[in-house]
C-alpha cells in the first residue's frame, strides 16, 4: 500500500502478516495494524497506515470479490422429480 508523503516522495509499508495478505484473511493483519502506530518517520521518510475502517471495508470487498469468483449463484431453484413418475 503506497502512502503520497506532503513532499511528493512515496512511502510503502509492507502488511503486518505477509501470509495473510497471501491467503485473503486480513483478519490478523488488521487486528495487529489497530495496534500499530498510524504514522511513523525515521530518516526524513514517513509512513502512514489506512484508517482501520478503511481496512476492514477493504477485506470485505476482497471476500466479496473473491465470493463472486466463485461462480455459484447461492440460490438454486431444482424441479424435484420423484421416482417412478412419468
């Protein structure tokens, strides 16, 4: 995730959880985010984390995305034919 820093320089921080950003489930990423400070700077270079609510609106629609993807319709409608019916 890039960050645009006032000097015009670009910053990235790298997901708290690698594997999770990997695997789809952010759940741990964004619990270990909420307790990780929002902004840091060291050296002249300076980090700014999305909101948390921004987070967690992200992992839905990555669900949601990746739910879509799936191709099942959710709801099927099936004309039940017993046996022995003509």
């Amino acid at each position: 995730m890039a960050n645009i820093i006032r000097d015009g320089s670009v910053a990235t921080a790298p997901p708290a959880d690698a594997a999770a950003a990997v695997t789809g489930d952010q759940s741990a990423t964004i619990a270990a985010n909420a307790q990780s400070p929002a902004e840091v700077s060291q050296d002249g270079t300076t980090v700014k984390m999305p909101p948390v609510g921004e987070q967690i609106e992200a992992d839905r629609y990555a669900a949601s995305r990746a739910a879509h993807a799936r191709g099942s319709t959710g709801l099927r409608f099936n004309k039940i034919v017993p046996p022995g019916s003509i």
